[in-house]
C-alpha cells in the first residue's frame, strides 16, 4: 500500500479491518485473474438469508479496453475521473425474490452488503484497493452488459493497485490524505439494560 490511514480504534481490532479504508488514486495497471476470484471466492462466502446467495457480479478488466470504457461510460463523471485508472469494475447485481417460490426477500440488499464486505476485505488482505460506488447510472449498466433477469444493479465496485494521491485532482487529493473519522462507538452502540 502506498498511503496509509490506519482507523484510530476505542478497542483492538483485526489489523485487516483497522487498515482497510477506499482510496481513490489507483495505479492503472491490470489485476491478475485468480487475484480477483480469490475476492469473489470470499464473496461466495457470505452469509445470507435461506442460503438464497442473492447477490451476482460484473467483472470488467481494464485489459478488455472496449468493456472498460463501457464500465466508466456508467459511472457518473465525478467517479469516472478518478475509475478510469483501476484495474478492474465491478457491478454488483441483487435479487430481491426468492428463487423457490418468487416472493419478496426482505434481506437481500443487506446479504448483498455482506459478501461486498467479504470481497473487500479479501482485496485488501491480497495487497488490492477498493472504492465502492452509488454514482452510476442502473440502466447503463443494463445497457451495456448482461443483467441476470430478476436481478438489478446495486452498487459499482473500483479495484486495483492503489496509487500515489497526485493522480487525482483537488478536492479528491486532499480527501486521500486526510483522516478517517467515524461516529464514537459510545454513540453507536445502544447497550440495552444499561452499563453493567
């Protein structure tokens, strides 16, 4: 990792988890094959509700330049700016029914989330950065590639090498630098019953 911006924790965690953070500057070079199904394989991982697994993934690579340009023309500019240098996207697919009988699954965006996180924290522990995206636009994303039936595009992953922060532009330099900052656990937790 080029940057670090270790989280400052009110108790110890999983070295994995306190290094982990979402740069933007990327090193535009190309993410061997087995290095992202290794993420994957985390992903297929993840828990979720009746086993239902109900999450799908698009992988674009930046070696296939035709798709990739495809990938940014669905992010919004402001994400593409800074995208356009990864060594792969990533579009994350969930389908909200049930494959046995059609009805609605209440979890699926939350299971969804958890195998992004899984994904996240394989990248990280093998030496990749990733930046998780709302700014895209759905129906490119329908547009340009093959969407399951059933399923719809949820969020646009970044992944690659992370890069020096001179790449990207103001104010985008400036966020990669600057701390990490999170709500204090005190104000997180809501300990039922009271302190014992």
């Amino acid at each position: 990792m080029t940057l670090r911006k270790d989280a400052t924790t009110s108790v110890p965690i999983h070295p994995l988890m306190q290094e982990r953070w979402s740069p933007r500057a990327f090193d535009p070079q190309p993410i061997h094959l087995e290095e992202l199904m290794a993420c994957f394989e985390a992903a297929r991982w993840a828990a979720s509700s009746m086993n239902e697994q109900p999450w799908r993934f698009i992988l674009i690579q930046r070696d296939a330049p035709e798709e990739f340009e495809k990938a940014l023309e669905c992010l919004v500019p402001a994400n593409r700016q800074w995208a356009l240098r990864a060594g792969a996207i990533v579009f994350v697919l969930v389908k909200e029914t049930f494959s046995r009988n059609g009805n609605p699954n209440a979890h699926a965006r939350y299971d969804a989330g958890q195998a992004v996180a899984q994904f996240t924290l394989e990248a990280w522990n093998r030496g990749l950065v990733v930046h998780q995206m709302g700014g895209f636009t759905p129906d490119e994303v329908r547009k340009h590639f093959l969407v399951a039936e059933g399923h719809d595009p949820l969020v646009a992953i970044a992944i690659g090498k992370q890069g020096e922060p001179d790449v990207l532009n103001e104010p985008r330099k400036s966020w990669e630098s600057s701390p990490r900052e999170r709500r204090s656990l005190s104000d997180t937790v809501l300990v039922a019953g009271g302190e014992k």
